[in-house]
C-alpha cells in the first residue's frame, strides 16, 4: 500500500448515480493508490518514463478500452466513465491518466474490416497505444494551417513535413498524423485538403525517414515528448483514415471535444489530490502549539479550494454526459476545459502556499500537482484558445469588409 489514503468514493449524483459506475470509480481510486502512486513518486522525480509493468496492469484493468465496445474486448463506456477514471488516475500521475488517450480505439479506424476488428481488440488491451501528430511548429491551435504533406506515389503516400509536441511517439505502435494532401483552392476553408494517415512503427524505435528529438519539460513525465522530421516516410495508401477535405479536420475537431473533457477531468484529479495533501499537512504541521489547521484563514482557504474542485467536477460530467448523449457541445467542451484547468493551477498554487516552505520542496507532491496542472491550461489548445471559441459561439463576428 502507499501512503495515499483513498479518501471516501463521492457519491455520484442523480442523473449519472449507477452501480456500475460506482464500482468503476472505486476500483480507479485502488488501482491509483495501490499501483501508480507508488511508481510516480519514485519516476517523476528522474523524469523516467513509466514501466512497461504498469501499463501491462493498466490494460488488465481495461483502461486502454473504457470506450470500445464490448464486442472487441472493451468496457463499451462512454466518455463519462472516461474521464470519470482519467480523473482517479490523474490523483495519482497525470500522465497515466494522459497515457489511456493514446488507446480507446484511436488508430483503428480502416476500411479493412479484418483490420479494423483486430486493432479494436489490440486497443482495448493496451497493445495498440499511439502518438498523435496534430501539432506543428507553426501550427498549434491553427490546426487548419498544418503544412506536413503526403504525396500520392502509387499505392503508398510519402509524408515530408515537421511535428512538435507528440508525445509517447518513439514508445508508441503508430503516429496518427494530420498532413495535407493537397493545397486548398480559392474559396475554399484552408482546412481542404487535410487528410489523416497512420504511420504504424515498432515500439521504441522510429521508421526509415523518421527521425525526433526529445523536449525537455519541468513536468508532465512519465512519458517523453518529441520534435518530429518526416523526410520521406512511406506508409500504405490503405493507412489514410478520414477523407480528404473538412473530414478530417472534422473528425479532429470532434476528438478535441472529447479531449477537452478528458483535460478538465485530470485537472480535476490534480487539484483533488492537491486538497487532500493539504488536508493531511494542515494537521500534521504544528505551529504555536497549534496544527496549523486549527487557523481559521488557513481553513477558509482550504474549504474555498475543495469547492472549486467539486464545481469542476460537476460541470466536466456534465458536459460527459451531454457527449455521450451525441449533443452538439464544442462550447461546453471548451468552457469545461477553461474552467477546469486555470482552477487547477490556483487551487495547486494555493496547496503549495498552505505547505509553506515544505510546499517548494521536491520533498512533497504538490510541486508535481502544480507543475502538472499548469500544463493542462495549455495543452488541447490554451485558455485564451477556449475564450475565443466561447466568444465566437456566443457573439458572431461581424463580416468583415
């Protein structure tokens, strides 16, 4: 056992109250507890990638699978059990929570059926964990902008192009790349002509024509991130997954929406253990002849922490749900996403600040909560991405002249 002590399981309200949900979460809580806890506190530090173990543990526990269906060995849960787990296992070690991402049944998606059911079966055990290659140097946010191109040359595609910020991608069994086929032409959205490819590589090692360097981070370990050169990578005519055109940049848009939940829930996870760290220190730690939790402006301070926690996680389910129910929600994706992460980043600023001079110290975990937390406003597109995308849904700009 580590010396996380699980706290009580919240009980779920009504409408997202089941058994089967309980039980989910109750097991995410142990198996963070028990099994990722322990490794994280002893990795992070090194900034060593997680064990090969832990994600063989991770698989029997079906997390590579929560929302592939049943009949290729998944969970067959929806985004709610989704994120309701990333946030347990963000608790622990964001990036294990991060790390079930690069499954879920990403990459499989060929119009070989023979393939498709098998790489289905392959995700849901954790044998078929990727990279995605959205990002560029000059592309981030601008997904529309991407410039990596794939040429048609027979019956394969040659990709040539630059990717930043991919992580897992040398450890990975693909790189889901986002690459133009074709230029866009006047009048038309600068996002035709993208098109999806799978790039399928060995574990630990890149194909001929790939070469990556790796980004040096003051958090988010567990798994290393990389710059990416394609200079000629050949991959299958049959490896490009989503039409040519706005599909693409379509299907990207709609799994960014589910990221973007994804994100708020292990926000949620980090700034929860970021609140019942506190709560052990503030009676361990004695000042006066008093646990400093007895001082009413530190308990203020704490009780205003754990409410915004419980405000987060209430609003990432509900926009879960409101997913799982096929609504139409990229607002709600981003106002979850923005409200989530820039509250992590307080509420772990203000843990660390309860901790005193402990709290800058590598000696306790609430630097990594917070170094991990101010990643996540960030990442899946930054804060002022999420207030542009809220604005322009709220207040139409006026055509301009």
């Amino acid at each position: 056992m580590s010396d996380l002590i699980p706290a009580p399981v919240p009980e779920l309200t009504e409408p997202y109250r089941t058994t089967e949900r309980l039980a989910l979460q109750a097991q995410a809580r142990r198996f963070a507890a028990d099994e990722v806890k322990p490794i994280a506190d002893e990795y992070d530090p090194h900034k060593w990638q997680m064990p090969r173990s832990l994600l063989d543990a991770m698989g029997e526990q079906g997390y590579f699978g929560i929302m592939v269906p049943e009949e290729f060995g998944g969970m067959g849960c929806g985004v709610f059990e989704y994120a309701m787990i990333a946030e347990e296992l963000a608790r622990a070690w964001m990036s294990v929570a991060s790390i079930i991402a690069r499954a879920q049944g990403l990459g499989t998606e060929f119009e070989d059926d023979a393939k498709r059911r098998e790489l289905l079966q392959r995700s849901a055990r954790g044998e078929w964990i990727g990279a995605a290659g959205f990002s560029e140097p000059e592309a981030g946010s601008d997904l529309a902008g991407v410039s990596t191109r794939a040429e048609r040359d027979g019956d394969e595609y040659v990709i040539t192009g630059d990717k930043r910020w991919i992580g897992n991608a040398k450890a990975a069994d693909f790189i889901q790349v986002l690459c133009r086929t074709e230029d866009a032409k006047p009048g038309e959205k600068r996002s035709a002509g993208l098109a999806t490819i799978i790039v399928e590589k060995e574990r630990d090692a890149f194909p001929a024509g790939l070469t990556g360097s790796t980004i040096d981070k003051i958090g988010y370990h567990g798994f290393l991130t990389w710059d990416l050169t394609f200079d000629g990578v050949r991959v299958p005519a049959a490896n490009l997954i989503s039409d040519q055109g706005t599909a693409a940049f379509r299907d990207t848009q709609k799994w960014l929406n589910i990221a973007r939940v994804h994100t708020a829930a292990r926000a949620v996870g980090l700034a929860r253990a970021a609140v019942e760290d506190s709560v052990l220190y503030l009676q361990e730690r004695e000042q006066f002849g008093h646990p400093i939790g007895d001082f009413q402006a530190l308990r203020f301070m704490l009780a205003s922490m754990a409410a915004r926690v419980e405000q987060a996680r209430a609003f990432y389910r509900q926009v879960a749900d409101l997913l799982d129910r096929g609504e139409p929600c990229e607002r709600e994706s981003a106002m979850v996403k923005l409200v989530a992460t820039e509250m992590a980043v307080e509420v772990t600023g203000d843990a660390m600040q309860l901790h005193g001079g402990n709290g800058y110290t590598t000696e306790r975990q609430v630097e990594r909560y917070w170094r991990d937390a101010r990643l996540t406003t960030i990442f899946e597109g930054t804060s002022q991405i999420q207030l542009k995308i809220i604005a322009d849904s709220l207040l139409p700009r006026s055509p301009l002249e």
